[in-house]
C-alpha cells in the first residue's frame, strides 16, 4: 500500500506541475494513469478493506461511461480525434477520488492534502519568477523563458498587455486560488512556519499572474467564507500572526504601487464591452449559441467544435485542441442538454454533499468550509477560461470531493492536526 502511495502522490506532483508534458508523443499523464490504475486494483486485491459500491459506481460511471458515451457521438459527429482525445482524458482523474478514499486513513490523507498544496505553492513560485523576469529582465530572456514553456509542459506562455502588464499562462494557475483557502484550512489545525511561507507564496502569486478572473474569484470566495462560516466565530489567531500582518503591508504596497494604476486601468477597460477580451467572448458566445441550436438535447460529443470556426478570430489552442474561453457554453456545445446536466450535478455535488453533512462535519467543518468556498470562486472563474477539462482543474474538483468525504468519514478528528490519531 505504501508503493501505491508514492506512485499516487508523484503521479499528483507532475499533474499539477507539468499537466502537458509529454513522452514524445503521448501525454505522460496517461501513461501514469495507466500505472496509477494498475497497482490501484493490485493493491486492493492485496488489502482487506471494504469497499463501498456506492462510491464504486458513482466514480466507475463519470470515470468512464460518461465520458465514453460522448465519445462515441463525438467519434459518430466526426469530430477531430485529438480534440476528443484531450477532453476525454481527464476523466480517469475521478478514479483518484476512489483509491485515495479506500486506502487511506486520516493520517495519510492529511499527506496527501499536504503534497497538493505544496505542489500547488511550486507552481505559484514560478508565477513570480515568471512575473519578475518579464518585468524586469531583457527581452532575449523573455523569450527563451517562452521557449521553454510550452514543450517543457508547464504552461502555454507569457503575455504583456498594452498597459505593460504582465499576463502568466501557466494551466495549473487555476488551482492557486483555491490553494490559498485549502492553506487556511490547513493553518488553522497545522500552524507551522512552512505553511505561513506557501500561503505567502501563494498571495502573491494570485496578484502577479494578473488574471482578472481570479480577483473576482476570491471576493467571491471571501463572501461565501463569511456566509458558511459565519464571521462571528470566525474566531482564528492567524489573524494576530506577524506573517499575516506582512501579508498585509505588502497588499498596501501592491495597492499604491504604480502597477496597480495600470491594472485598474485594465479592469475598468474589462466593463467596456468594445474591449479585444470582451468582443472575444461575446463572438464566441454568439458562435456557440448558433451552434448549441442544431444538436441541443445531446449535443456534438466531445472534440465538438461548431461548424465554420473559421469565422471566430480567436479560439485558445493548447497543442492540437481548440478551446473557448466561455467553457460551459462549449461543453453545453459538445455534451447538449442532457448530457451538460448530468455534469452540472457532477460539479455540484461536493457542495450539496457540504450542506448536508454539514451538522456532522464535527471538527473539520471550518476545513469544508473554506474548501468549498475556494472551490465555488473556481467554478465562477472556469467559466470564463478554458480551465475545467484539463488535469488540474479536474484535481480541483477531485479535491472538493475528498474533503468533504474525509471530513465526515474522520468527523471525530481533525484531519489537518498533526498527531490526530484513529
């Protein structure tokens, strides 16, 4: 179970990490889901553990028959193999959910939360390397970073914007805000100097990689900490830690800096519907609702693009795939109605699965907590980018479930504490 484990846990880190790296042509990660899977089966053929059907089959059907049943329209609709290829295989990610439930104890899942955040504060790390380079550094620097990016799998690029601002394309950057609420959680039972550093890391990191679509995210997650939480006992000595009080000097910084006026700048420029993003989204609106019109019930199947795509002037391509940037009007594209319900309860779950258990959470109800009100700014923000159907947005949703299935599994317990025992 241990080997398991480590294979588990490296298999997370170069997920997070590098989610496009590749062995020639074949995308590592699934040559790693491969070997995840199979010492997975091995090693619950080798444990005596229990398992429940429920969650068999719950993760057995999004895991694999849902996706395949669009596969097979998609592959019926003629649609490009590799776009159906890329949007398919994220969906054996769920089957993590399965095994880390089944084979883990409270101790173990508190590594395995421990591992993600740290991987996730890697990749905030290089979005303030990233973001000093381009600011600072020469061009002829610039562009070998560029370079490197993309064939090294960790992202698709750096873009300056015409205010000077640097804009930072790295795929797991959809995980960052949510990292900043899981290390919260995490500080709240586990108050280690180590922590403090990543949450550091991971503040800044969601200001330097200039997506206005996380700002908006976290306003958003603050509003439902305060409302699931309750601001009156939100009673927490990190708001008296000396790390915090810098977090709060460098926002005053950031906010009288002059990048702030540029990105003020920008976001006023975002209400002004005449805007280059603007004008992308609502020509990629109007594409995808003429097209939603001709397959609605059960749509185009995965890799569906629409018909004359020529005509859009932007479409986001990582390798051979096209994304939009409005993610669920292109999902409602490729799954129609039926199929984009099924999967709007699928993204749903983990939070009607909080409110239900939410009297019986016990211990780990302030970790729910600040989990799902991370995880509600991702679903506000994968809306507007094409973030949900790679690996490390589908980790987030992965994460949701995990947390709130151990928080009522290990009720009794606080799962983040160290030395919490069975």
């Amino acid at each position: 179970m241990r080997l398991f484990k480590t294979i588990l846990g490296l298999c997370i880190i170069f997920m997070i990490v590098f989610p496009y790296g590749k062995f020639g042509p074949v995308p590592i990660k699934f040559m790693l889901l491969l070997v995840m899977s199979g010492f997975g089966f091995l090693t619950m053929l080798l444990v005596d553990k229990k398992i429940r059907m429920d969650l068999m089959i719950f993760v057995f059907f999004f895991s694999f028959v849902f996706p395949m049943i669009w596969l097979v329209i998609g592959v019926i609709n003629g649609n490009p193999l590799a776009n159906i290829i890329d949007f398919v295989n994220v969906f054996p990610l769920i089957s993590i959910m399965f095994f880390v439930y089944l084979l883990y104890d409270n101790d173990s899942f508190r590594g395995f939360i421990h591992l993600v955040a740290q991987s996730v504060t890697f990749v905030a790390f290089l979005t303030i390397i990233l973001f000093i380079v381009y600011m600072f550094l020469d061009p002829l620097t610039r562009s070998a970073v560029s370079a490197f990016l993309q064939p090294s799998g960790l992202g698709s690029g750096v873009h300056m914007s015409q205010t000077g601002l640097v804009r930072i394309i790295l795929r797991s950057n959809v995980f960052i805000p949510v990292n900043l609420f899981l290390l919260l959680g995490i500080m709240r039972y586990d108050p280690r100097f180590k922590w403090k550093v990543c949450l550091l890391i991971t503040f800044l990191a969601s200001f330097t990689g200039f997506n206005k679509a996380f700002f908006l995210g976290l306003v958003l997650a603050g509003a439902f900490f305060v409302l699931f939480q309750g601001w009156f006992r939100f009673k927490f000595p990190l708001v008296r830690d000396p790390l915090i009080r810098v977090m709060a000097v460098l926002l005053l910084m950031i906010v009288v800096s002059p990048l702030v006026f540029r990105a003020v700048g920008e976001a006023a420029e975002g209400l002004d519907m005449s805007t280059f993003s603007n004008l992308v989204r609502l020509e990629q609106a109007e594409y995808l609702s003429d097209n939603i019109d001709r397959g609605s019930i059960w749509g185009g199947g995965f890799g569906a693009v629409g018909e004359n795509l020529r005509r859009i002037r932007y479409v986001r391509k990582f390798s051979t795939t096209q994304y939009f940037e409005l993610e669920y009007l292109h999902l409602f594209l490729q799954l129609g109605l039926v199929g984009f319900v099924i999967f709007g309860l699928f993204l749903g779950m983990p939070l009607f699965l909080y409110f239900y258990y939410y009297d019986v959470l016990g211990q780990n109800r302030y970790l729910c907590s600040v989990v799902m009100s991370g995880y509600i700014s991702y679903l506000f923000y994968a809306g507007t980018n094409p973030y949900i159907m790679g690996s490390s947005g589908f980790l987030v949703i992965v994460l949701a479930y995990l947390i709130v299935l151990f928080s009522r599994k290990y009720s009794s317990l606080e799962l983040m504490a160290e030395g919490a025992k069975k």
